[in-house]
C-alpha cells in the first residue's frame, strides 16, 4: 500500500533538548534528527519548532544562575539562537540535509500579508527540501517572554504549512484523566475527537522547569490546529521511535482526530490570530443568523462595543450575556459602529457620510467559535 505524504511539524520543547538538565542533550538531539531524516528521505516534509534558545545560551555563557529578567532572557536567547541553530545545522548535515531558520513572533503572524509571505517562505523552504527550524524570535520581544509561546507558534507554523500532522514532543506521556504525578490510577487518553471544557480542565503543569510551556499551552495549540483540520500528537519526546511512529499511525501518547474539513487560510488566520481588538454585542437575532444561517453580522443586529478598535482589526463578537460566539475582521471603527448600531444597512452611508460596505463584519472574514 502506498503510504500518504505528510507536511509534519514537530515541536520540541526544553525539556526534550535538554533531558531535564542544564544543557543541551545532543546524544537526543542526534536521535531526533535521525526520526526526521528517515521520514524526510521517505517523501515526507518536516519542520521543526525548536524551543531551548535561552538553555542554550545559558549553557554558552555558563549563566546558568543569572536573574530571570526580561533583559536577560532577552540577551540569552540573542546568544543561544545562534548556538542553537549550528547544533541543528551540524546535526542534519550528517544526513546531507540543510535547514534554514526562521525566528518569528507572534506579531509578524497577527497581520494577514505578514502571515502569508511567512507562509511563502515556510512553502519555499519545503520545495527545496529544507527543513525549517522555526523559533520564537525572544531576542527582540517587546514584552515579557509568554508562557507556551512556542506550543502555540507551532499551531500556527502547522497553519503556515498547511500541514497534515502536528506532533507535540514534551516530559509527558500525553494527557491522562489526571496528574500522573499525584495520582497512580491516572489513565493516558489515547485518542481525543472533540476538545471540550473538560480536556482543559485536565491539563497540568510542566515538570522540568526550564521550558516556558505546560500542557495547557499544548491544548490550546492543538485546538488551533485541530480546527484547522490537523492532526495533533502530544507524547514523550524521549519515547523510543515516537516521531516515526506518530507519523505512521501507531498508538503514542494523545492523539486529537482531526474534524471533517478544514478552514480556508483566511479564516484559520482569523480562527488563531492572537490580538483581540475589542468586542462586539449582538442581540438575539443577529446571534441566531450568524450561527444558524451562516449571516454576516449587519449594524441593525449590533448593540454596542468595547474598545476602541479599528477597521481591519480582529474583534469578538459576543451575545447580550458575554457569551462568544465568533470572532472576524470588521470593517468599521468601534466609533463609527457606535453610530450605526441598530440601523438597516441602507442607512449607513447617510449616517457617516461614507460607507465602507452594508455589513460590519462579512460572513466571510467570520469565523464561530
């Protein structure tokens, strides 16, 4: 039988790279390159999500006591970036293979032409049989370094692709039906179709301490991508064989069966896009024909809004009761919007002076949650 070609993003944290220490565990970083060589050199297209740029350059400078400051995880991953991807190059280059790094921030994926020339690039690289090592770019972070920064990039570098697998290797088996660590009758979930409330509440914390992710970093990573018709795979990184057998179908860790269809990139962008703008409240029957038929969201059905935000921007829409329930590009500033709230669309222009189409956000630039 003729075995699928699959775009594969796997995503390695701290813990993995480093066994649990202080430095870089290249003996496993060796074992991890091989994974992805064999399955490269079988057809399949892989890129990597690395994390332990600031590991790195600890180990590089021996600082490893230095204070947490932003400034200094700032200057250590300046350092450990470049120390950081040589280990990959060096690695991969004992399978004739070249990799190509891209450091990339949340930032540079919230605006669409952003996120589509990263997507031409990460396609580029794949056409030319290099394989993307993709990081947070920590070095020139304007703001304190986020918890699950790279669970979450690897969601959207898995949109990028267009991938068809997303693993998620960490120090957990998976996600059981309770910590492992406190609780000995605690069951791995093999295999998980829906990703409710009570999957989150399940998610725990990160053993090792040197990462900046947990596993309720990697669910949320997974609901982006599972949404988007990926495959998800959180398991051990130091389980013997676990890309290739993740790749081939075989029962490791937790495995998120992927939905029916897919979201077309535009609203995959929208679906992940980190930065909320502000808010939308509808009343009950634009809530029911955004929901139930699929409607644009019309300034007759609009309530108010919380701000201030402007045209283009990402907002959430949400009930008369809070309740969200989809989110989309608008095509008005929360201060026009103010002013044609509740009027019939022919009304706009008149209102304004101008009109920047008859819907506030259109149907296809809106995505349910």
């Amino acid at each position: 039988m003729k075995i699928k070609k699959k775009t594969i993003v796997v995503k390695l944290g701290t813990s993995v790279l480093t066994s649990g220490t202080t430095k870089l565990d290249r003996a496993h970083m060796v074992e991890i390159v091989r994974q992805c060589a064999q399955l490269q050199k079988q057809g399949h297209q892989i890129i990597v999500v690395t994390s332990g740029a600031i590991a790195a350059g600890k180990e590089h400078l021996n600082m490893h006591d230095i204070a947490p400051t932003i400034a200094n995880k700032q200057m250590l991953a300046a350092v450990g970036q470049g120390q950081l991807i040589r280990e990959w190059e060096n690695l991969f280059k004992i399978y004739d293979l070249h990799v190509g790094q891209m450091l990339l921030t949340r930032a540079d994926l919230d605006d669409h032409g952003r996120f589509l020339n990263a997507r031409d690039t990460i396609k580029t690289l794949l056409k030319h049989h290099i394989i993307p090592i993709v990081n947070e770019n920590d070095a020139v972070a304007t703001s304190e370094i986020k918890v699950g920064d790279n669970d979450n990039l690897s969601a959207l570098v898995a949109l990028l692709a267009d991938a068809d697998q997303l693993l998620l290797l960490t120090d957990q088996a998976g996600l059981f039906t309770a910590d492992p660590r406190s609780n000995p009758d605690a069951q791995l979930l093999t295999e998980i179709s829906q990703i409710t409330d009570q999957i989150y509440a399940l998610a725990g914390g990160s053993v090792g301490g040197l990462g900046t992710g947990g596993m309720a970093t990697k669910i949320q990573s997974a609901t982006v991508a599972h949404r988007a018709g990926i495959e998800v795979v959180i398991a051990s990184g130091h389980k013997k064989e676990v890309i290739i057998d993740a790749v081939n179908n075989q029962s490791v860790g937790t495995r998120f069966t992927t939905v029916k269809s897919r979201l077309e990139t535009r609203k995959n962008w929208i679906f992940a896009g980190s930065r909320i703008a502000g808010t939308i409240i509808v009343d009950a029957g634009a809530e029911q024909a955004i929901l139930e038929s699929g409607s644009s969201l019309l300034a007759k059905g609009v309530i108010g809004t919380i701000g201030p935000f402007l045209r283009g921007d990402i907002v959430v829409i949400v009930n008369h009761a809070g309740k969200k329930i989809a989110r989309g590009v608008v095509r008005y500033k929360s201060i026009d919007i103010e002013k044609i709230k509740g009027l019939h669309s022919d009304q706009i222009e008149n209102c304004l002076g101008f009109e920047h189409g008859r819907v506030v956000i259109h149907r296809d630039d809106l995505v349910l949650l």
